[in-house]
C-alpha cells in the first residue's frame, strides 16, 4: 500500500455523501475559491448534517488545517486557498471523533461538558467518552 492508497483508505472509513441523508453520513463540502480565499458554500448544512454547531467544527478545521474562517450565513469563508478534498478529509476526522460513537459505532451522541472537561456521550449505548477540547 503506498501512501496515496493509505490515505483514502482512512478516508473511507467514513462514508461521505452529497446529502444529508437518512442514514448516517457525512456531508461533501461544497467549496470554490474567490481570489485566495476558499467558501464553502454548504457548511451550515454539513454541520446541522453531524449534529454539530457549526462554530465547534470551525474550531476544529481551524486548528487542523491552520487557517482562520468566518461563518457568514450558510456559508464558510476561509482564509486560504484549500481543497475540498482536503476539507472533507478533516471533516470525516471530526466525524470519528466527536460524532461517531467510539464503542458501538453510531452516530447519536452528544456533548458534554463536565468539569471542564469534553466527552462524547453516546444516546444507544451508553458509553462515555473523554475527547480533546478544541
Ligand atoms: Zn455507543
């Protein structure tokens, strides 16, 4: 396996979707670039998609990719110039982490905060789980 394969195969691992879908799936940006910058014409969605404030996940691609954004309406302005499939690559990996239930596998969790601490809390099973704060 080389490392262009590598990395799709992990990319994978999440199904990723054009719609907000009944099962769970995460949403495809849909970006383009304006001069330097690069809108994600979709963002909201694709948040509401995970279940997730769009101002979290912004945090969170902001910390991954490097990069400052600006929510404006549906939409996501970034600083840079990025890919989509760079974007969507991040996304899934916010995914797994604080979407997707580590034990059981489903996506109907929540967050919780907790003595200043994050967890996952997963509504099927039960289970709890410490993640980072962005
Ligand atoms: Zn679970």
């Amino acid at each position: 396996m080389n490392y262009q394969e590598m990395l799709e195969s992990a990319y994978k691992e999440v199904e990723v979707s054009e719609e907000c879908g009944g099962r769970f799936e995460v949403m495809r940006v849909k970006g383009h670039h304006e001069g330097v910058r690069t809108v994600i014409s979709n963002f909201l969605q694709v948040a509401t998609c995970l279940r997730r404030s769009p101002t979290h996940l912004l945090k969170f691609l902001g910390k991954e990719l490097g990069i400052q954004g600006e929510i404006k309406g549906e939409r996501l302005v970034l600083s840079r110039k990025l890919s989509s499939k760079n974007i969507n690559e991040k996304i899934a990996k916010y995914a797994k982490t604080y979407v997707i239930c580590g034990k059981c596998g489903k996506p109907d969790t929540e967050l919780d905060e907790e003595g200043g601490k994050l967890f996952v809390r997963c509504l099927a099973c039960g289970n709890k789980n410490e993640v980072h704060k962005i």
